[in-house]
C-alpha cells in the first residue's frame, strides 16, 4: 500500500529531468510547503481522467503557495504528449526505468495522487480515479493551504465516471 495520510513523506534527495530537460530537485519541490504530488503511467486511463483535475488544483489554488508536480513512468516524448492532449502546464518529471519515487512513495498503481503538507507529512492519499475522491484532493489541499474549498467539479463533469479502471 502507498505511503498512507499522516506518515512522513519520503526524504528524496535526487534530481529529475522534466518533459524539456530540465533538472528539478524533486527533494526541494516537495518540502517547506504544501504540494500535490501524482504518479501516473500514460497507458493508464484512470490516470488521463485524473491528471485534467490535478491542473484544476493548480487552477484554483493559484494564490497559494502550492506546488503541483507530477511524475510520469513513460519517456520525455511520451509525457509531452500526455501533457499536450490534456492541457497540463505543471512540471512532469521523468523518473526514468528505476521509478525512484514511486518505489520511495510505495505506489500499487497508476494514478497515485498525494497531498503533502509543509511540514513534509502526507496528508491526503489515493490511489485510481474515483470522482469523489478529485473533492477530497481539493479538500486536503484547502487544508494544507489554509485557504477555503474550491470545488474542483462543476456542471461539464456530470457526465464523468464515477469509476475508471487503470
């Protein structure tokens, strides 16, 4: 089972390239405030109906002082794609064929989505693609964040699953 709500999050100390070829300090991004972490695989379509909400909690969170990362199991020319056709902007990582981070965060499957808090401590965590669970992310990161709820579904996402299998 992934790392679960009010454990630690794992200490990286590693630097990952993004979808361009950027160097990211993936330890830094992820500590001293609040972040949402996902972990997903492209193939996945638990993880294509997910990552489009994640972007939403970059959206509404913008005043925040929140990171929104992600970290893709496919190569820098699959993840540009992947984020081309759902319209992501926040940084994606390349973990590369050793998945460092989804061995640290001990993830089952794709997507896996992590709220963390600035203390460094997971505050909300799961796994797949469960509509109720996008308003928990959005809930956890209100909480992390010390800001209101911002709904993350609204009127076009009647129509969503309320289950999508990775």
């Amino acid at each position: 089972m992934a790392i679960e709500a009010g454990a630690p999050a794992p200490a990286l100390s590693l630097t990952l390239e993004d979808a361009e070829g950027e160097p990211h300090d993936v330890g830094e991004e992820l500590s001293g405030q609040p972040a949402v972490l996902g972990i997903y695989k492209s193939s996945c379509q638990a993880s294509k109906t997910m990552f489009p909400f994640l972007e939403r909690v970059r959206e509404r969170y913008a005043d925040a002082d929140l990171v929104v990362l992600g970290v893709s199991q496919d190569s820098a020319n699959i993840t540009r794609s992947f984020a081309r056709r759902l319209g992501l902007t926040f940084p994606i990582l390349i973990e590369g064929d050793q998945h460092p981070v989804s061995r640290a965060f001990e993830i089952q499957a794709t997507p896996t989505v992590f709220v963390l808090g600035a203390d460094g401590t997971v505050a909300y965590t799961t796994m797949g693609f469960f509509k109720q669970q996008v308003e928990e992310i959005g809930e956890a990161v209100a909480a992390t964040t010390g800001r209101e709820v911002r709904p993350l579904l609204g009127e076009a996402d009647v129509s969503a699953p309320m289950f999508v299998p990775g």
